[in-house]
C-alpha cells in the first residue's frame, strides 16, 4: 500500500520560476525469518575444575550444533564469594555459559533446545532458554529499504516529467529527502521462558510469525520554470 501525502509549499523565484515542495509515503511489508533465543548455564561448585569440565559439556555440545547459528558466547568460571559474620569467606566456584542462538528452521531451533535441556543433570546446575522471538534478517531488511528508496526516486522523475507536461514547464528534481520508519531490532513476536521442567514431551510452543510493516518518506523538492 501506497500512501500520498502532499504538504505542498510553492516559493517563488525571479522570471516566473517556483518550487514545489511536498512529501510521499511508500509502505511495504516483511515477513520474520529468523527465530533466535539466548541460552545460558550457571553451575556451582566446591572446585574450579569441576564447574569448568561441567560448563565444558555444554560447550561442547554447542560448538558442535551445526544446525544453529552460535554468536556472542562466553566462558567463565570464578571463585564464589559470601559475606558470613562480618566477613568475606570463599565458597566454591561460580562458572557461566551464554551464547545467543538462532535459525531460520524453528524444527531445528527446537530441537536443538531439548537436547541441550537433557545435558542437566544436577541441582547445581541452572539453564536458562530465554523467550524464543522472530526477527528480520538485516541483510533482507537493507535490500527492501533500498528498493524502496529506488522506488521513491523513480517516482520523483516520472513526477516531474508528468508535472512538465501538464503545466508546460520545465520541471526538475532539485532535492529528496528520504527518512526510513524501521528497526529490525525492534520487532519480537516471543514465547514464555522456557524451563527444563515445562517441556517433558510436548513440542516447545513457537511463537506468532507476522509480517511487519515497513515505510519510508520521501520529502520532494521540485523546481518549475
């Protein structure tokens, strides 16, 4: 959908001359292809080595993952510290793994999160799968902008050829400003939390994938004489 908005403004110039300016809005629509989620994994434990061989497995298991996208991971284990009668005492280790993960298969999204829940198994260890969300590759997202923006100065052009020959002056394009009204960032179609204890053998639940809306605004300045 295509929506023109004309806020026309005609300044005058010296021998019969004058601008026109005015806005047009170009709509377009996208449809979320990337489900993404971020994992994490907290163990204790009375030994560094310990809640780093515990971490590692899980690691492991994610390095291997070739059916996933893996980003933004990190690694590590340190030393755990309370506060007990006025004092700072150690107790034990704390290690930490999170990666951000995502595919454009959610069949393989999920079932990726079903083994890694299975890898559990201790009370010292605490998983963690954020909400699943549906996200717009940016890539795609740019190449759709900048068709638009295409589109738009075409549009310009064809306008002031057709603005030439109905007002039987020479009209051309002197200035176009061109503002997008679109984050992919910012878009998140999401699921609850998901726990170890929720998903027994029940498909983990996917959430609503809507296309999203995507518009920009191209402000003209057209020069007659």
């Amino acid at each position: 959908m295509k929506k023109l908005i004309l806020s026309t403004v005609v300044a005058s110039l010296p021998l019969f001359a004058y601008e026109v300016h005015f806005n047009k809005t170009f709509k377009d629509s996208l449809e979320p292809n990337i489900l993404a989620t971020k994992i994490s994994v907290q163990i204790k434990a009375k030994s560094e080595s310990i809640a780093s061989n515990r971490l590692e497995k899980f690691n492991d298991f994610i390095k291997k993952s070739n059916d996933i996208k893996k980003s933004n991971g990190s690694f590590y284990v340190r030393s755990n510290f309370i506060y007990d009668e006025n004092k700072t005492k150690q107790d034990g280790y704390v290690g930490r793994l999170s990666y951000d993960i995502s595919s454009k298969d959610s069949k393989k999204i999920t079932s990726f999160i079903k083994k890694f829940l299975s890898i559990k198994e201790d009370k010292s260890t605490s998983v963690n799968i954020s909400n699943l969300s549906w996200k717009i590759d940016e890539n795609i997202s740019n190449e759709k902008i900048e068709k638009m923006r295409l589109d738009a100065i075409k549009w310009a052009v064809n306008y002031s050829n057709n603005l030439s020959n109905d007002l039987k002056k020479e009209c051309k394009v002197k200035n176009i400003d061109i503002n997008s009204y679109y984050n992919p960032n910012v878009y998140r179609a999401s699921t609850k939390l998901i726990l170890k204890e929720n998903i027994s053998n029940d498909a983990i639940p996917i959430p609503d994938n809507n296309s999203k809306d995507i518009k920009i605004t191209a402000n003209y300045s057209l020069e007659c004489n």
